[in-house]
C-alpha cells in the first residue's frame, strides 16, 4: 500500500517547518510502506513558500503545490486529483491528532479492504482532548449538533483535521462535491461520503489544541451556517431527483 499525506497551508510560517519535521522523523521511524507528503500551499503571502521548498530539498518524502486559491477545500480538491497512491489523506500542520493514529490508519485500510474512510474524531466517549479553549468547545459542539440535526450526520466529529480515504472514493466523491473552497468542503465530503453508504471508521484519538491558530473561529462559523443551509437544500433536491429516477 501507498500513502500520500496533504498538508494545506496557508500563511503557515511558524508551524510548517516543526510539523514537517516531526512528521519525516515519526514516519522513518514507524511506517513501513512508502510515504509521500505534499505541502499544499493555498496563497501564502508570507515566507511559507521559502521554508517550504527548503523542506522539499532537504526531505525526498516531501512536495511543494502552490495554487494561488484560498481555501482548505481547493487545496485538498487539488491534492486529491494529482493524487496516484492507494490511500490519500489530510492532516493539520500542528499535528493537534497525535501520529500514532496514522500508524494505526494504515493498518485498518491494509487488514480491512472494505474500509473506504477513516475519520478522526475529536468527540467519541473514547477521545482524548486535551486545551480546548471553551469558546471553541461550544461552537464546535454545537456545529456537530447541527450536522446531525440537519443533515443526518452519523460521525461523531468532521472537522477533527485527521480524515483518510482510498483515494478511488476520494476521487469520485470530489466530483460530486460543491466548489466550496473552506473548511466545510470536507464536511460536505464526510456526509456524501455517508450517504453513498460507504464503510467508515469513526476513530477517536487523542487530540491536543494548537494555540497559534490561523483560523478566524466567527468567520468560519458564518460560513458553516451558510453552507449548512445550501447543501441541505442540495440534498433535498438529490433525493427528490433519486425518487423521479
């Protein structure tokens, strides 16, 4: 089996090098099957793209992909169409999920072929979240909440920062998604995902807050409500169509 790992950043001058770091070191050290990291750079206007290609140069695991769009969303989109390794997946550059779950991903996809997606979840009984400041708590409780409520979520997280998937799925159920370009592009993937039926792990890790974050938690969320209420009556019309059909 074959892995490639996809790292969006932006503006991640502070976080970049450390994560990239540790990430080669933990994968030398414990992962057996060929590894490939891409930096996905999704307009940076700081020093990001230096230290990046620094790490291409010094790392043979690692690639730089700079797209000049903003967004989460475009930047794993991108990553998972130039993708050609079996499993392909995204992680925060913080690394807030704890490694030893990727360890763990690979052995689920290689004992378990029926397996389509992992997904890492910060809120199963059995997760370990450690410095969650209590705003972020709240609004993402209360994001879950509304995912269940309105759009029949059966994950217990979607925005852990930690999802893996057979990159055939991947590729199929990005061409069904919206052209969100945010965060919320990989909700939307989670819940297609879903209702598709495929076989998804609902792994709970370990997970520790990041307190340089970039991400503007009141901005996000006024986007959340926004897609919330345009893919539910997405899905609608869907079904409406399925039923016709």
């Amino acid at each position: 089996m074959t892995l490639t790992i996809l790292f969006p950043v932006l503006n991640e001058h502070l976080r970049l090098e450390k994560g990239i770091d540790t990430c080669v070191k933990y994968i030398r050290e414990n992962i057996d099957i060929p590894v490939s990291l891409v930096i996905v750079d999704n307009g940076s206007d700081d020093d990001t793209p230096d230290i990046a290609k620094m790490l291409e140069e010094k790392y043979s695991e690692v690639t730089y992909r700079r797209i000049d769009e903003r967004g989460v969303g475009i930047a794993f989109k991108t990553g998972v169409e130039e993708c050609t390794t079996d499993v392909v997946g995204y992680m925060d550059i913080d690394l807030s999920t704890d490694l030893k779950y990727l360890g763990d991903t690979i052995d689920i996809f290689e004992k378990d072929p029926d397996v389509q997606y992992v997904n890492g979840s910060r809120f199963s009984p059995d997760s370990d979240t450690k410095g969650r400041k209590w705003y972020r708590k709240i609004t993402s409780a209360g994001l879950v909440f509304i995912l269940k409520h309105h759009l029949k979520m059966k994950a217990t997280d979607a925005l852990c920062g930690f999802t893996f998937l057979r990159t055939g799925s991947a590729k199929e159920l990005i061409k069904e998604c919206s052209d969100d370009h945010g965060w919320f592009y990989t909700v939307e993937l989670l819940l297609r995902a879903e209702r598709k039926g495929l076989s998804i792990i609902d792994m709970p890790v370990e997970w520790v807050e990041d307190y340089n974050t970039t991400v503007n938690v009141f901005k996000t969320i006024k986007n959340y409500l926004k897609q919330i209420s345009k893919l539910k009556k997405t899905f609608r019309e869907e079904d409406k169509n399925a039923k016709k059909n």
